[in-house]
C-alpha cells in the first residue's frame, strides 16, 4: 500500500471513530446505556473498517494486474508501430501518441 492510500485509509478510520463517538454522545446516556451503545457501534464500525480494508486491497490488487496487462499492452504496440509507419504513417503516428499518453496515465498510478 502506497503512502496516499495509507493515508486515505487512516482518514477513514479516524472520520468513522469521531462518528461512532458524536452518535454515542448525542443518542445516549450516560453510564451502561451508554457503554453498551458504544461497544455495538465499535463492533459496527470494526466490521465496516474490515470490509471496507479488504475491498481496498482487493481493488488494488486488480489495478495493478490491469496495469501489468497495459505496460504489455504497449510494448506491443511499440513493437507494431515501426511496421506500419511506411505503409500507414498517420495510424502509425495516431498509435504512437495514444501509446505515450497510456504510459503516461501508468505513471501516474503508480
């Protein structure tokens, strides 16, 4: 996990604990009423931050295999484009500036 993503995530938990706490202090009372309000909102909140980490993973698990199967993608295209430039030189130069701005969003996830 990147560092932006680390952070992203760390923000999350911290946005859901001050919910979990403004909903116990608004909604409850003091003493047990309130204890057992928030120890089912933390089990709430730890089931949620679980999910919620597991489609994260999840999601960038699959981005970086997406990302794998364009750099081959490319360097496909990188190979083709010298055939074609002398028959096709504007589909050549079209596949060669569509290759570099696809390299050039790769950069940028990763």
């Amino acid at each position: 996990m990147d560092v932006p993503s680390l952070v992203v995530a760390i923000g999350g938990s911290s946005v859901l604990a001050a919910l979990i706490t403004g909903l116990v202090t608004g909604l409850f009372g003091r003493g047990k009423n309130r204890a057992d309000a928030a120890k089912q909102l933390t089990e709430i909140a730890t089931g949620m931050t679980k999910t919620i980490n597991e489609q994260f993973t999840d999601l960038g698990t699959k981005v970086d295999h997406l990302a794998d199967a364009v750099v081959e993608l490319t360097d496909s295209v990188d190979t083709a484009v010298p055939l074609l430039r002398d028959q096709h030189p504007d589909v050549a130069q079209s596949l060669r500036d569509r290759n570099r701005e696809t390299r050039q969003a790769l950069r940028r996830i990763r």
